[in-house]
C-alpha cells in the first residue's frame, strides 16, 4: 500500500484546513500589520508567525479527521 493511498484521508483533512488558512490570510492582507506594532525586546520575528500557523492548520485538520473517524465508528 503506497503512503499516499494510506494517509490519503488525512492529508485532505489537513490540506483543507491549510486552505481555510490561506483563505483568511488573503482575505486579511496577512501579517504585515505586525511590523508596525511596538514590540517587547522578546518578541519573535514575523517570519515565525506563517511557519507556526501552518504547522497548527496542519494539526488541526489532523485532529478534525481523528475527530470525524472517532464518531462515525
């Protein structure tokens, strides 16, 4: 059985949610309004928000798919 065909379900889910995701980031005009807040001294760089939030969109969608699978069974 090749990957695809064995994770296919969750890689739907999770692209789904990515595409919600990327959906709302155009729809807000993304993150560049973070540049212009005052920011603490620890603050992390923007380039950290997209990478945080695609990895969450990604656990998201795996959770909703565990979720959907958990209830129908």
């Amino acid at each position: 059985m090749s990957f695809f065909k064995k994770y296919r379900t969750y890689i739907i889910y999770a692209a789904i949610t990515l595409g919600l995701g990327i959906l709302s980031a155009i729809i807000t005009g993304g993150y560049d309004i973070y540049d212009s807040f005052v920011k603490p001294a620890l603050a992390p760089p923007a380039i950290v928000f997209p990478i945080v939030w695609t990895v969450l969109f990604i656990l998201m969608g795996i959770m909703i798919m565990i979720g959907w699978l958990i209830n129908w069974s």
